[in-house]
C-alpha cells in the first residue's frame, strides 16, 4: 500500500487539481444548468431545438473540436477571452480556471439532462397549490420546486464532477498539459506513459482515479437515497 | 360577502359562459362532469385567466378584462382545496399546514393554527409525511393547509369524488363544522346532491358551461329536472330539523321540523343539535285520507301546490306541509286514481327506514379516527 501513498509532488499537485478543478466545474455548471434545464423542460419558444442541439453539442463533437473552439473564444486573442480578460481579469488560457471551463462545458449536456428528466417529472399542480397559498412565482420555485427535483440536481452535479474527472481531450487541447497549472490527473497519467518507466507512476494515478470517482458515486447514491426517503412520493 | 362571477372563457371546443352572483354561506358549484364547474373554481382561483369577464369576491375586483386587470393567484388570498388534496410531499403535515401562513401579511392572518388543527382532528398527524396519510386524513390537511393562509374566501373542487363512502362521511362534518363555525363564505365544487343537499346554502347549477338555475338550496333541490339524469333518484325536498329526543328503546331519533316530526334511525348528534334531512321524492308516498294500519311512521299532512311532469310516466307533486315543502314522485296512474290536483289536501307518507347516512348525514362521530 505504501508505493500507492508515496506520490511525488507532482503528482499530488495533479490530485488536489483534478479535485479542484471538477468542483469548481460543477459548481458554476449547477445555476446555468437549472435554469437550462428549466427553459428545455417548459419553455415553449422559437429555436428550443436549436438551443437544445447547443446544449448537447459538447456531447457528440470530439472533444478536441470543442477545446480547439474554446480556444478559439476564450483564448487570449479570442473576441470573449480578451473581453473577460481586459473588463474582469478572468485569463482562461494556460490557466486552471480554463481547465474548469473546457470540463464544465464537456459535463454540461450530462448535468442539464439529469436535472431536466427531474423538472419534467414535478407535478405542476403543486406549484399551482402553493400559488393559492400566497407564494409568489419564485418563493414557489425555492420552496416547491427546487427540494422536487434535488434528486436530479444531485445526479447532475454528480454526472458532471465525475465527467470533469476524466476529461483530457478538450482540456489538453485547451490549456495544454502544464504541471502544477492544468495538468489533471487524465493529463499526468497520459504524460506517464509517454516517458519510459513511467508504468508505476500511471498505475498508482490510476487507482487513485478509480477511487475519487467511486467515492463521489457512492456519495450520490448515499444522498439520492436519503433526500428520495425523505420525500417519500407515493 | 358576495363572490360574483361573469365570464366567458373557450379551451379546445368547450366553451364556459357563466355568470351568477351569491351571497351564501356555501355556494355550491353543482353539475354533471364536463359542466364547466372545475373551470370555473379555477377562474374564481386564478388558475385559469379567462378570455372576456369579471370576478369579484366582497366588492374587490380579481379580473376585469376590459380594465386589463388580473389579480395573479397568489395576491388573491383565495384557499382552494382540490380534489386530489396535493400536499407537498417533501414536507411534513405540520410544515404543509405552516406553508401559506408565511405568506400572509401578519396584519391578515386570523386563522390560529390549534384552533385549526383542533377543528379538523388532525393533531395527531402532525410529524407525518403526506405519503403516510389517508385518503380522508389528506382530506382534512389539505383543508387545514388552504384555512391557515386565512383566506377570504375557501373553494374547494370535489374534496370528496376521490374517496370512498367510509372517507366522505369521516370529512363531511369537518365541513360543516367549517361552515358554521368559521366566518370565511365557501364555494363547493360538486356532482353529488347528496353533498349538496346536506352541505350548501345556495345552489349554482350548471350545465354544458352555462347556468341553468340558481338560489337556495330548499327550492333547487326540487326541482328535480335541474339534476343530472343519473342523480336524479336522490333529488326531493331539503328539510331543517333539530334534534327533539331519542328513542332508544326503538334505535330512532326523532327531528322537529315546520312539517311536523319526523321519525328517522337513530342519529349521533345530541338532542338539540341541527340536522338537515333530505327526503327523496322517490320515497315519498301520498294519501288521500289520514292512513290506518299503514307502518310508515311519519305521516305529514299538507295541501299540493305544484303538479309538475317527471321523467317517464310520472308527475311529481310539491305538498306545502306547514310551510314546509316536500316533494313526492308517484306515477301517472296513481294520480288518476286519486285525482290529485292544486290545492287538494293530502298526506305525505315516509317510511323511516327510508332515510340513511347519506339523507340525514351522521352528526360528528364521536371520536374522530385514529
């Protein structure tokens, strides 16, 4: 067990980043992602295909195509990097923030799938009944709403942390591969099996790999079933 | 208190164009499915923004489309209970009952959350989460949860259709508790007579979307070609009595009424206790001459004021009985055979036996369930 604990700097910097890096992903995915998933699931309106066609995009394009286009917009030179970098300070580029983006990006079909499955299934008589209560429309979306679909808030966020986990081609392509910058656990273990004797160091990534992404797993499962307990929709 | 409805309003190929106005403790919206009454509570609600007309309850305008004006349900302050009861299932009876109290202006809440809770014998669920209730138990939440947000006017939409005898006859006191001990006016959603007669004080009826008659519950109740072919059999005339006495010896209660007394089984409210009594044209036979040797107990004397055709071959006859009228069904053949025509004099005869729960309603039980 020990040659497993026994990381090198490097690669527990990767660890901490990968950690990072799909927490923030998911956590600044959730807000858009809701509201999406809202629009999606009641919106009627012109172009719903289209914006849904948008959504999903990340999913079916290679994800080199999606870094290279993140690159595009949001590199130091692309018309939304140099905005956010010139009026906010926000840099994408090379950056860890950009790893979290190109990974929030990738993990957001996931997550606007998973929360939209759950808005569809609110019964919206009950929005009605807290209506003729006195609520107003966003003291029923705080109240009734959002505990309805928790158990897909909760998938979502989870799809997408675990996404954010494991994505490499949009982030390599993006941000590139910089040690203790943006290179993710993905990225170290590729760059492990680049250089000869690097077998041990990618084994040792790899459980770990496997660990973090079971663990958040079992964390959701875990809290599915005690907010579905709590519930107890008949 | 008056609620006044004027609206027209089209979804799909049906039209509701209805207008009425009542004043009444209980208005009861009252008509086949497919009426147009559910529309309508969802209108006077604000579920339902209407193509053209106005609403008002107590002089304060909801909608008035030629203004522009519509109140958004929740500035209403208008309870509703709905038939499939809807409490939010992520949280408890007492969180459910609690909801709409936060959004009354502390000014306007007059509902007391034990008084409420005692109204309805509910204390005993309040830990519990929804999915453990009854039927009737969700019933009764439901009721609590639409009173605590004191509303100024309470609808409900057939609180009763999705239960079974035993639930309705559990709730129905509860709802007439609610009617005479609260001061909030009630319209009632229902296709039941037996509701009706038992619960409302005007009546509303309506069909295909439109209103065909409205008034007091007394002389709508008559007119038995007002009611949905099906229900038909359960119209007759509505009587209020009060308790006089029990006979224990013979299991029957007997009730003070204009007409006279009337013999019915025995009853759970106590002697002095009002009970409204329906007695179903059906059951009603009628004498020319005081009868003898006959087993029907009550026997009220009157004078026919109305001779109207029924459905098939038969008439029904209004007798005035004291002031009082009670409605029989009898057929053509009978009156031939006894000439019975305005004005003559004769007697009602009821069997006792002929009223049940669902005609004299039970009273509360005496201890509410467990």
């Amino acid at each position: 067990m020990n040659w497993l604990l026994d990381l090198t700097p490097d690669e527990w910097n990767a660890v901490r980043l990968s950690i990072k890096v799909a927490t923030v992903a998911m956590i600044a995915s959730l807000p858009p992602g809701i509201l999406i998933a809202l629009v999606l699931a009641r919106g009627q309106f012109w172009g719903k295909t289209l914006l849904n066609g948008l959504v999903h995009l990340p999913l079916i394009l290679p994800p080199v195509v999606t870094g290279y286009l993140l690159l595009l917009t949001f590199g130091r030179r692309g018309p939304a990097g140099a905005f956010l970098a010139e009026h906010f300070g926000i840099v994408f580029s090379f950056r860890w923030t950009g790893a979290a983006l190109a990974c929030g990006i990738m993990g957001f079909p996931l997550m606007v799938r998973a929360i939209r499955l759950s808005v569809e299934a609110v019964d919206r008589k009950m929005e009605a009944a807290a209506g003729t209560l006195g609520a107003n429309p966003p003291w029923v979306f705080a109240t009734i709403t959002l505990p309805l679909i928790l158990p897909g808030l909760i998938a979502g966020a989870i799809l997408s942390f675990a996404k954010a986990m494991g994505e490499f081609g949009a982030t390599i392509t993006f941000v590139s591969n910089i040690p203790n910058e943006t290179q993710t656990l993905p990225s170290a273990i590729y760059t492990f099996t680049q250089v000869p004797g690097g077998d041990e160091g990618a084994l040792r990534l790899t459980l770990i790999s496997i660990v973090i992404s079971m663990a958040a797993l079992v964390a959701s499962e875990v809290l599915a079933r005690r907010v579905g307990r709590r519930m107890d929709i008949e | 208190m008056t609620v006044l409805v004027d609206i027209s309003h089209r979804f799909g190929d049906f039209a509701v164009d209805a207008s009425f106005e009542s004043a009444g403790r209980l208005t009861a919206l009252f008509g086949p499915s497919g009426s147009g009454k559910t529309t309508l509570i969802n209108l006077i609600a604000g579920l339902i923004r209407p193509d053209r007309g106005r609403i008002a309850v107590d002089g304060r305008v909801l909608v008035d489309t030629d203004a522009g004006l519509f109140v958004p349900k929740h500035r209403r302050r208008i309870g509703m209970v709905f038939q499939d009861a809807r409490l939010f299932p992520h949280m408890s009876v007492a969180g459910n009952l609690r909801y709409g109290r936060w959004f009354t202006p502390a000014a306007e809440r007059y509902a007391d959350f034990d008084a409420v809770v005692e109204l309805l014998g509910i204390g005993h669920l309040l830990d519990r989460r929804p999915a453990k209730l009854s039927g009737g138990e969700k019933q009764r939440v439901a009721i609590g949860r639409a009173l605590l947000a004191s509303p100024k006017l309470l609808l409900m939409d057939e609180p009763l259709a999705s239960l079974d005898e035993a639930r309705k006859a559990e709730i129905l006191p509860y709802i007439e508790r609610l009617r005479d001990e609260t001061k909030i006016p009630i319209v009632y959603v229902s296709h039941s007579v037996a509701e009706v007669a038992r619960l409302a004080s005007d009546v509303v009826v309506l069909a295909q979307g439109h209103v065909v008659a409205s008034g007091a519950t007394g002389a709508i109740m008559q007119r038995l070609d007002l009611l949905p072919a099906e229900e038909r059999g359960e119209g007759g005339a509505v009587l209020d009595t009060k308790v006089l006495r029990h006979d224990e010896a013979f299991g029957m209660s007997v009730l003070g009424s204009a007409a006279g007394d009337i013999r019915v089984p025995r009853l759970a409210a106590p002697v002095g206790a009002p009970v409204r009594i329906r007695i179903r044209a059906r059951d009603v036979m009628i004498a020319t001459e005081p009868p003898v040797g006959l087993s029907a107990l009550n026997i009220l004397p009157g004078t026919i004021v109305a001779v109207r055709p029924g459905m098939g071959p038969t008439v029904e006859i209004a007798i005035d009985c004291n002031g009082a009228i009670v409605l029989a069904r009898i057929t053509e053949q009978s009156k031939h055979t006894l000439r019975l025509r305005l004005g003559g004099k004769v007697f009602a005869v009821i069997k006792t036996v002929s009223f049940d729960s669902a005609t004299t309603g039970a009273g509360l039980p005496v201890e509410a369930d467990g």
